[in-house]
C-alpha cells in the first residue's frame, strides 16, 4: 500500500489554524490542498486580482515542485473564481506557465460566490511524477 506523505513547502501560504498539509504525496501523485493568491509572506491577499491571480499560479508552481514535481508534471487544474471577468487573467498566467499550447494540462474553470473573504481565486491541483 501506498503511504501519504505530507509534503513541507516553506514557501507557499498554510491554511490558517486549519489541521490540513498544503501538500501530500502519495506515490507518484502529488495532491496540494486547495491553493490560493496569498503571498506567503504577506498576511493577507492581495485587493489587486491580477496580482493574487500571478500569485496562486506562483504558489501552485512552488508547490509542486518542492513535492518532486515540475509545472510538466500537472495534469489537471480546477480553478475556482468568485468573479469570472478575471477569467483573462487566469488565461494570461496559464499561457505563461503552460506556453506550448500542444501540451498542457486539462483544465476547467468555475465561478463560485463561496471563497471566503478577499480572497478571489482557488486552484485544485493534480499531478503525476
């Protein structure tokens, strides 16, 4: 069987008081909680939703890789906006992050009222090493 292993990721922002990883791994897949647009030096989100949309896409990146992964290694992106007129941003981040257009990862994107405070958008993440 094989074991969870809960990935440390210094860099990327925690989940409050919330008893749950940023990260795990298990195997070959590599399942990052829910990441947000939070500077993890900041704290708290940015009101710009350019920048905290960047910053999710630079947290999803730091992420993976301190789980063994590359941007390579992501499979499949749910991202959750509260508004989706900032769609344009996501897809400005993701041509940046994914530029051959022939080989990136599926993705799916939805409009929610249910993230919490400032913040405006949630990736869900799977990938594979």
């Amino acid at each position: 069987m094989t074991k969870r292993e809960v990935i440390k990721v210094p860099n990327a922002p925690k989940h409050g008081d919330n008893p749950i990883p940023v990260c795990i791994r298990m195997g070959n897949q590599i399942f990052p909680s829910v990441i947000n647009g939070r500077d993890p030096k900041e704290p708290a989100v940015s009101d710009d939703p350019k920048n905290q949309i960047a910053q999710a896409f630079i947290n999803m990146k730091n992420i993976i890789e301190a789980a063994g992964g590359t941007t390579d290694s992501i499979a499949k992106v749910i991202v959750y906006l509260k508004d989706i007129k900032h769609r344009e941003f996501v897809n400005k981040e993701w041509a940046a992050m994914f530029p051959n257009e022939d080989n990136r990862p599926a993705r799916h994107v939805m409009n929610t009222s249910d993230l919490r405070g400032k913040t405006l958008i949630q990736l869900d993440v799977t990938a594979i090493v």
